[in-house]
C-alpha cells in the first residue's frame, strides 16, 4: 500500500485557473505547485499579470481552482462550499490588500476592534488584544488617531494590526507596499518579520520589489501563470 503523502501547512498542488473571456478561455494559472510554512516569510515575485493575486485568492479561500488542489492544515479547500469557506476566513487567516481597506471616520483602535467583532471574538478581550496589535506594529502613539491623520505606512501598520488581530494563523498580503516609498516598505517587512515571530504565524505576500526579496525565507518566482526558478 501506498503511503499518503504528507501535506504541508499551506500546500497548492497542480493547480490552475482559467477565466471566461468572451468565447476564450484564459488560463491564468498553469499547474501551480508551492507550500508555505508555518512560522515563515514567503513572498511571491513577479510582474503585474504574472498570476500572483489570483494564486494568492486560492490560497485564501477567495476563490476554487479549475483543477489541482488547495490543502490548509490537511483540509481540501478546493473542495469546499461557501459556507465552510467563510468559518475559515474568519477564523484563521488574515487578509492584508493594496489599498488600505480602513474604515476613515473610525480610529486605528476601532478599526482593528471592528475587526475583533467581526471575527467574534469575546468583549472581554477587544482591549488587551487591540493593544498588543498596535504596539506590535509601533503605533502605541497613534492608536486614536483616524486613517487620514495617518501616513501612508502608519495605515499600512493599522492593516496589519488589524489583520492580525483575531490571531489568524495565515496572513496573505496582496502588493502591501505598493504605495509606500522604499524606506516605509523596508519598514513593512521589518514588521511582517516582528508579526512571524511574535505571533507564530506564516506570512505570504506578493510583490514586484525586488529590494525586498532578501528579506522573506522562501521566494517564488511567476512567470504567466507558472512557478520557475528562482
């Protein structure tokens, strides 16, 4: 008998996507094979149009492969309804996009405690957890002040913090630094890499920075639709 093969924390095996176009269809994804672990930095590089949000929603349970699998903690999410898709999301992975996703007329306090309430988490620990995201992200002094009395990074901390603040185990960041200049994205990852070792959790991200790429444990490299060396 054939033993099972083991599967990692995060694991994509032969996946693609096509998109309706017309009467085409457009392959995005062409047999992506990638694992991401726990506990690491992984970034996935490219150029615009290479297929790296649309991997990135796969793996966050944003959307299903055409064919091949997405595996999260030895659970099939390519074979999973909406339902069950949602409870995960919510539950155990974060969620980080270009733009800042703040709500502006709420604090970065109330922002992150929305996101607490959202996740239903108890009351009784909406503060002590709103701090600690905060100050883990260096804005302890900044944490009652509203999104547009904030810099660019200080918003991009508030979405971290408020990424992180249901304790998810997986966080995807989709461009976060795209907007930055390249002493606040430096900055970023400098946080990412506080997040990984404070919080024990992984962290995949994409990007077209290459002054970043040292920074992460493991990189992917895309190519239209495909992983290829590095």
């Amino acid at each position: 008998m054939t033993a099972e093969r083991e599967v990692r924390f995060l694991e994509v095996r032969n996946a693609r996507k096509s998109f309706a176009s017309g009467n085409r269809q457009i392959e995005v994804l062409k047999g992506i094979e990638l694992t991401v672990d726990s506990g690491k930095l992984t970034m996935l590089r490219g150029r615009s149009g290479s297929g790296k949000t649309t991997l990135l929603n796969l793996m966050g349970g944003l959307d299903r492969p055409t064919a091949g699998e997405v595996w999260f903690r030895n659970r099939p999410l390519h074979q999973w309804g909406d339902k069950q898709l949602t409870v995960v999301r919510r539950r155990e992975i974060g969620f980080i996009f270009q733009s800042f996703a703040l709500l502006p007329l709420l604090t970065a306090w109330e922002n992150v405690q929305l996101s607490l309430r959202m996740a239903g988490i108890p009351r009784t620990d909406w503060q002590a957890r709103t701090e600690k995201c905060l100050d883990l992200v260096g804005l302890t002094k900044r944490m009652f002040h509203r999104p547009l009395e904030l810099s660019g990074g200080e918003q991009q901390r508030v979405a971290i913090a408020k990424a992180i603040a249901h304790r998810p185990l997986l966080l995807l960041a989709d461009e976060p630094t795209a907007e930055l200049d390249s002493r606040m994205a430096a900055h970023i990852i400098s946080v990412f890499k506080d997040v990984v070792e404070a919080e024990g959790i992984a962290i995949c991200m994409t990007t077209h920075d290459t002054a970043l790429w040292g920074a992460a444990d493991v990189v992917y490299q895309m190519v239209d639709g495909r992983i290829v060396p590095a």
